[in-house]
C-alpha cells in the first residue's frame, strides 16, 4: 500500500498522461485556456463518489464558463474491484452523464504521485498549475441539503477573485483508494 504524503499546497500538477473513457488519452496540460484544474481521484463502486457524482457534474455546469475545468481519475485495482475497471467506466459516464473526462490509472503511478488516498479526493490547481485547495468536496457526503461548508466551491470561487483559499488543506471524506498487491 501507498503511504507517502499528498502534494502540498504551492506543489505544482504533476505531469500525466491518461486514456480517457472516450478513447482518447489526456494530459491535463492541454487544457491551456482553464484558469484551473480540479483532479479528483475517484472511481465507480464507493458510495461517496456515488453521492457526490451529481454535485461535481452541476460544479462542472456551474463553473465551465469561467475556465474551471474538472478531471476525474479512476486509480482503482480492477482485479480486487472489477466495478472500477475501464469497461465499467465507459458504462458509468454514459449513465449518469459525466460533462468532464473520466481517466484510468491503471498502474497508480498517477495516484502515488499526488500522494491520493481517499476516493473522491480533490486537487485544485490555479492558472499557474500551482496546488491551491486539497481535500473534501463539502463537509456532508449523505445529504445534500444540509452541506454548511461547500469546501471546493469556496476554493473556486476565491482562486477565481485572486484570493486566498480559507482552509487550503481539508480531510477528504471518502473510501480508501483500492490499491493493487
């Protein structure tokens, strides 16, 4: 199992390269014109993700036209967790109408890299591909409706206004990245 130390606020986006549920591979660095990027490492059978998918799909909606482009990434073991293979991706995205790319880590190099452990587990980068905000989506995963702190889309809002972000290191809320033997 991994247990390095997640990127840290200042860190710069790792470079990576992905094959997308699309059939494409992309590298976050092709998204020139976003002024950030969210990488969240997520996946397909935890029920945390499974709770927040819609949030981050309006987030995506919400945000799109001001430059904020939203990358999820799947580093799952697939022989422990066949929900989470490539196959079972492609069928998610379709499902529920993902609007970001839904990426495949299949060696978890990328994972590591990030230092993730938590799925869902957000990494907002700035213009500058510098690590701003890391952590949880907002403070209550089962019932939307009572969310009191909307952690990421705070972290949008003040990167968006050249502004500090109010707590820049949250505990992400989730499952334990399922990592192979």
């Amino acid at each position: 199992m991994f247990t390095e130390t997640h990127l840290k606020i200042g860190d710069k986006l790792p470079e990576f390269t992905l094959m997308a549920t699309n059939g494409h591979e992309c590298n976050p660095y092709e998204f020139k014109e976003s002024k950030i990027i969210v990488v969240i490492f997520t996946c397909n059978h935890c029920p945390y993700v499974q709770a927040y998918e819609n949030r981050l799909i309006k987030l995506q909606k919400d945000f799109a036209d001001k430059k904020v482009t939203l990358i999820a990434i799947n580093a799952n073991d697939e022989i422990n967790y066949p929900e989470d293979s490539f196959e079972n991706m492609v069928n998610r995205v379709k499902d529920k109408g993902y609007n970001f790319p839904y990426l495949r880590d299949k060696t978890q190099n990328v994972a590591k890299s990030f230092g993730a452990s938590f799925t869902p587990e957000v990494f907002v980068f700035d213009q500058n591909r510098t690590l701003q905000y890391h952590g949880r989506i907002d403070d209550n995963w089962q019932e939307p409706d009572k969310v009191t702190k909307q952690n990421l889309k705070e972290a949008l809002e003040a990167i968006l206004e050249n502004k500090p972000v109010n707590r820049a290191d949250t505990q992400a809320i989730g499952c334990t990245v399922k990592w192979a033997h």
